[in-house]
C-alpha cells in the first residue's frame, strides 16, 4: 500500500506540475516584451505617416527661427513676424502630436539636419541681413507648405489628418500672405537664398 501512494502522490505532484507549466508558458507566437509594452502599431498610411513627421519637423523649424527672429530681427515687423510663428505653429504643433499619439504616431522631437544648417546660417547674421535671410526663407517654406498641405487634404487616407490639414491650412496661407508682405519691405527677395539649402 505504501508503494502504490506514493506512486499515486507522485502521478499527482507530475499531473500538477505539468498544469502550473502549462499555464505559465507564452502562447506560441506571442511577443511578451510588446506585449507588455503596449506598444500600438501606427494605425496610418505611409503616406499620412510622412505627412505627419514632415509636418512636424516643420513645425518645430519655424518655432525656433521665430524664437530667433523675435530676438535677432532688426524690424519690428520681422519681429513681430518671428512671434506670430512661434505662437502659431506651437499651436499646431500640439494638435499634430495629439492626433499622432492617438494613430500610434510618435513624431520627431529635434531639428533635422538641414534645419539645424538654416538656423546656424541665420545666426551668423544680424540687422538687416538677417531680416532678409529670414522673410526670404519664411516665404519659401511656406509656399511648400501651402502646396504640401492642399495636396494632403485632396489624398489623405485618415478623416483626422485630413481635418487637421483643412483646418490649419488657411493660417498658412495667411502665414505666406504676410511673409511676403514683410519680405518685400526687407529689400529684393532672393531665389537663391542662402537659408534655402535646397529645403
């Protein structure tokens, strides 16, 4: 008798073990660190995804070249210029984060390269050849972003991307009327810009 116990106590004590490891061992084909990273897969197009990170560097140039044109410019309309974008785009900036985070987005939080090159440029300049520098180099960006902007909102895959792209592109297309307002009082725009870069 005493054998056949322990041979049932130990059926038993395999039996359980066998359950504790089953319930214990991952699912095949589950990944356990994104799982518990709950980390969301981008829940965008490629194309609205581009959209989004371009948008947002953008976004991120023309606050600092504004902080920089509030202290640097030597006209008071280059100035005041250099604050509305600040003021502006940090707004926008946040709305696209928002709408980023919730499609699973994470956007650039640095200048990129080129822009880094632009601001550095302009730094090295002051009085009215900074203001020039900058208006020419404001009316160029925002042309692009006119154009970059209806584009999105004729192809855009997301309804939100879509609605940020309506909403904020008549602020750019008044960004780009004013531009080219106070460029014109900094003296001859240049096509050649040397804030341009190819940008």
């Amino acid at each position: 008798m005493k054998t056949g116990n322990l041979a049932g106590s130990l059926l038993i004590c395999g039996l359980l073990a066998a359950g504790i490891a089953a319930q214990t061992s991952p699912t095949p084909g589950t990944d356990i660190a994104s799982a518990s990273a709950g980390a969301k897969p981008s829940r965008l197009s490629a194309a609205d995804q581009r959209f989004v990170n371009k948008t947002a560097e953008e976004g991120m140039a023309e606050i600092e070249l504004g902080k920089l044109a509030a202290a640097k410019a030597s006209s008071d309309d280059v100035k005041k210029f250099g604050r509305r974008m600040v003021d502006d785009h940090t707004k926008a900036n946040g709305q696209l984060k928002q709408i980023a985070s919730s499609k699973g987005v994470t956007v650039p939080d640095d200048l990129n390269a080129k822009d880094k090159a632009i601001k550095a440029q302009l730094e090295k300049l002051s009085g009215t050849k900074f203001d020039r520098a900058y208006m020419n180099d404001m009316v160029m960006d925002h042309i692009r972003d006119v154009a970059e902007f209806n584009r999105e909102i004729t192809t855009a895959k997301d309804p939100d991307v879509k609605n940020f792209a309506s909403q904020t592109l008549p602020t750019l297309q008044d960004h780009l009327k004013n531009a080219r307002s106070v460029a014109s009082q900094t003296g001859p725009q240049s096509t050649n810009s040397t804030t341009d870069g190819g940008k």
